[in-house]
C-alpha cells in the first residue's frame, strides 16, 4: 500500500485513531523501521510509529503511520514542513 509520488519519494498511509488522514513521505535515506525519524526542521525532530495490521487471513499487510501518539502541534509542523499530505490535497490532485 505504499505510493511513490512526482519526485520518487516513498509515501505511507497516515491514521490517527483508526481514520485516514493523508500520506506521509518517509526520508529518502531513512531506513524502514518499526519508528521513523523526521526532522520537520534544523531544531526538531518527530518520532512516527509505523504499525501494520493484517489483513485476507494475515496473506496481505497493511502498513501505516500511527500518528495518534503525536500531538496537534506535531502534526501541524509535519503538514507544514511538507512532511504530511492532509486528505484533502490528495483529494484534489
């Protein structure tokens, strides 16, 4: 369930409390991991669960990020820095 968008950057699916919100982009030199590291900006750094629910009997997998552990604040910079495609824009495109 993972998209690639213009510029070839891995995007993942972004929930929170079990609702789609949009796509978050994950680093190009980030390595998948069960947590990944983004720096939104030189002084900040926001750690985003990544989950996986199964799916067809545990044949198909679901990849997500949590971002129900992060605060408002949190998502608000992910989404300004360009990090996180709020639903709507993807909605649009």
């Amino acid at each position: 369930m993972f998209q690639f968008d213009g510029f070839l950057m891995l995007k993942i699916p972004a929930h929170t409390a079990n609702a789609f919100v949009g796509w978050l982009r994950i680093p190009e030199k980030q390595h998948f991991a069960w947590t990944l590291r983004i720096e939104p900006s030189q002084r900040s750094v926001v750690m985003v669960q990544v989950r996986v629910q199964s799916q067809n009997r545990g044949w198909t997998h679901y990849h997500y990020a949590d971002l129900a552990t992060l605060s408002a604040a949190q998502i608000d910079q992910l989404t300004y820095s360009g990090w996180l495609e709020p639903m709507a824009a993807e909605a649009a495109a």
